[in-house]
C-alpha cells in the first residue's frame, strides 16, 4: 500500500493514502492517553491531576519537532515535483540535525522550568496538594529529557508520506506504541514505579518509531526519498520554519490554551477539573488525530501536484477531502457522544464525581468534532501549498485567540459550564475564518 504522491486521487486512493498517517497519528496520541490511563488507575488522583498540570509545558517544547516535519515536507515534496530531487535529500538531511541540536536545548531548558511551572499553577486553587505537584515535577523533568527523541519521531513520520512509505511509518509507531504499552505495565504495576514509571515507558516507546525510519531513510537509496549529503542551507532551513509556522503555532498553542483551561478549572472546580480536562484532553488528542492524520497523508500530494503545476488535479484532491472529512466529524461527534460515560469511567480513578463532570464535559466538547476537521485541514492545506503565513494566521487564531477568548469570556456569562463551551464556539468562528480564506485564495491556486 506504498504510494506515488504524484497518482490521481479517488476516495479509494484517497483513503488507502491517508489511513497509515491517520494510524499513525492516533498511535501518537495514544502514548499520553496510556500514560493517563495507567496513572489514573495505580497512582490515583492526585498524580493523574499533576500529569495533566504539567503535559501543556512539555508539549511546548515538542512541537518544535511538528513544525520543521510539517514544512520541511512541504519544502521537500514540492522539490520532488519540480524533479529537484537531490536537493529535496540534501535539505531532508540537514533538518534531520538541525532537529537534534535544537531538541537538545530545548530539552534542557525545559526540564530546569518544570518546578516553577508547576508551583505557579498549582497556587491558583486552594483545593490542591503538594503530592499534585511532586508528582507532576517527576513526570515533567523525565519526559522533557526525552523531548529530542521526541522530536525525531515527530519529523520521521511526515517525511516518510512524502517518500511513499505510510505503511512504514504506521507499522513503526505501533511498535512504538505497543513498546510504551509494555513498558507502562511493566514499571508502573509490575516495578511500581509511579508517574516515574509512565514517562520512561512513554520515552520508550519513541525509540523503534525513529529507528525503524532512520535504517530506511539511511540505507534504502531507491526511495523517493532519503538521506543524503548535508549542505548548510540556511535559506531552507528559514523556508522550513516558515512553511511549518502553522503546526509550531497549532501545537504551541493547544498547549498554552490548556494553561488557561487549567487556570479556569482550578478556580471553579480545583484538582477535579484538572483531572476532569485531562480526560477530554485525551479523548479530543485521540479523535482530532484522524483529522490531522488525513492531512497530513494528503499534504505532499498537493505539494505534490501544487509543484507540478496541475490544477486540476489539486482541485479534485481539495473537494474530495472535504467530503471525507465531513463524515469523520459526524462520525467523530457520535462516537463521544455514544463513549462519553465509559471513557469517563476509565480515567475517574473510582471518583463518581470525577467521573460525572467528565463525562458532562465531553458531550458538550463534542460538537466542536464537527466543525475542527475543517480548520485542520484548511491550516495543513495552505502549509502544503508553502502559504505558511495563512496557515498560520488560521492556526493561531483557532488554537490560541478564539479559544482562550471564549475560555476566559464563557464562564462569565454562563459560569462553570461555559468552560465546555468555549471551545465550541471558538472551533465555530474557526470555521468562518477558514471557509473565507479558502474561497478567497481558490483562483490564486487553482483548486
């Protein structure tokens, strides 16, 4: 099921292109839902809120990794389309090790922040412990010193759709991924390890996702491609960071808006709402993957073929992914509607009342599922197009004014419900926003 990136697309092709990337991504994002899900049951309530206080602050250092794989594919793909492909291989290399040195003192200013940060937001509510707070400095210093590999893992994966090998790259993160299953079991209810346990299992499980790609990317030279001769090329290095603006700011973003989702639950509902977010957290990670999973297989076909001047064959890619992505969302919002209760369950820790502002929360958020399949697409379709600058104003102002808007304006009209809702209404001006940038930007591209 490997593919050429430059095939006509049906929704057959279509959907046998995209669903290794959308497995893939959902694998992803089930190494913090693992993570929460082992804490909740073995280490209890008080570690399960000190993981969710503190996974924002890590994933802001790792979304470096998201913004040099997302534009640097960009970069790469439309290199192949303009049979530029050496160059493409030259470029791919150097982001490869730009990445590391980077990751690397990301990685360490992260950790030496971990306390503070922590401490800083615990001090909002009264309702909170200090064994929150330990344990959230634990979970925090050991999966920020992992973050380099994280990043890796992030930029593999994208460049492995570009090579044609989404087969690949879905088969090493379920590796992965069953790697930091194992782990997790093996250190928390076996060795009793703690939060401790669950962020070496998760580090873990980032080793087979980066060097099952990395043996292919370094030895397989038929690939489209591959590792190469590294050229200091600060101009593409400036492209990369400039076409992958959309995810950093995505990625970041979400990550700052839990901050502020955190600070509003700590004052209205304490510790349970952290743990209460922490849930839909991971049920909202777990659904938007296939979103991000779609676009992400389908961005270096349009590279692709925006490269290659054919417009036509953008345009028949843009409609049909519309289509699909309409009856994910529908499907999506069913399916949290439907789980709700059970995945409530799963992650309450036995606290019945967990369990109910849980579950209340997630039905409400779930009708943002209809409408955030559009806007991720619409932010990855410019980024594929290299408009990292529309990309980007759609992405910050979806993940970062709209919802923090909402979050901090909601409660005072609606009270503590209207934290649920403000993510619904920020996915619905996201939505307006992305409609107008497509229609306006359509003749320029041709789709």
């Amino acid at each position: 099921m490997d593919y050429t990136i430059g095939a006509h697309a049906t929704y057959k092709t279509l959907l046998k292109m995209t669903i290794f990337p959308i497995g893939l991504m959902v694998f992803i994002s089930l190494y913090a839902s693992v993570d929460g899900m082992f804490v909740a049951n073995f280490c209890g309530a008080s570690a399960f809120a000190g993981l969710n206080l503190i996974w924002p602050f890590v994933g802001m250092v790792g979304s470096f990794g998201f913004m040099v794989g997302a534009g640097g594919t960009a970069l790469c793909s439309k290199l192949m389309g303009e049979k530029n492909g050496e160059e493409a291989n030259s470029i791919f290399t150097l982001l490869v090790v730009t990445t590391l040195t980077i990751g690397t003192v990301l990685s360490l200013a992260g950790a030496f922040l971990v306390e503070p940060l922590a401490r800083a937001m615990a001090s909002i509510s009264k309702n909170t412990t200090e064994e929150m707070i330990q344990e959230a400095v634990v979970y925090g210093r050991i999966l920020m010193a992992g973050q380099p590999l994280a990043m890796l893992q992030y930029i593999s994966h994208p460049f492995l759709s570009a090579a044609g090998k989404t087969r690949l790259a879905f088969f090493s993160t379920l590796i992965g991924g069953l790697t930091n299953i194992a782990l997790d079991a093996l250190l928390m209810a076996a060795f009793k390890l703690g939060v401790a346990g669950a962020a070496i299992g998760t580090i873990g499980g980032y080793v087979p996702s980066i060097i099952i790609p990395a043996i292919g990317f370094a030895s397989k030279k038929d690939w489209q491609l591959h590792l190469g001769k590294i050229v200091w090329r600060p101009k593409a290095i400036g492209r990369t960071l400039y076409n992958g603006m959309s995810e950093f700011i995505t990625n970041v973003s979400a990550s700052v808006v839990a901050v502020f989702y955190n600070f509003q639950l700590l004052k209205y509902y304490g510790q349970d709402g952290v743990s209460a977010y922490g849930v839909i957290m991971y049920v909202s990670f777990l659904f938007a993957a296939v979103f991000i999973g779609y676009s992400m297989g389908v961005g270096p076909m349009v590279s692709y073929q925006y490269g290659a001047k054919n417009t036509k064959e953008l345009s028949n890619i843009f409609k049909k992914s519309l289509v699909i992505i309409s009856v994910i969302g529908v499907v999506m919002f069913g399916l949290s509607v439907a789980l709700a209760n059970p995945l409530s369950f799963i992650f309450s820790s036995g606290v019945a009342s967990l369990e109910e502002l849980s579950a209340t929360g997630l039905r409400i958020y779930s009708v943002a599922f209809l409408m955030c399949g559009f806007s991720i697409f619409a932010s990855a379709f410019f980024t594929s197009l290299n408009n990292g600058l529309i990309s980007g104003i759609i992405s910050i102002l979806r993940t970062l004014v709209f919802q923090i808007g909402f979050v901090l304006l909601f409660p005072l009209f609606f009270g503590s419900v209207g934290i649920w809702w403000s993510i619904v209404g920020g996915e619905a001006v996201s939505l307006i926003l992305s409609i107008i940038f497509l229609i306006t930007k359509r003749k320029k591209y041709g789709y």
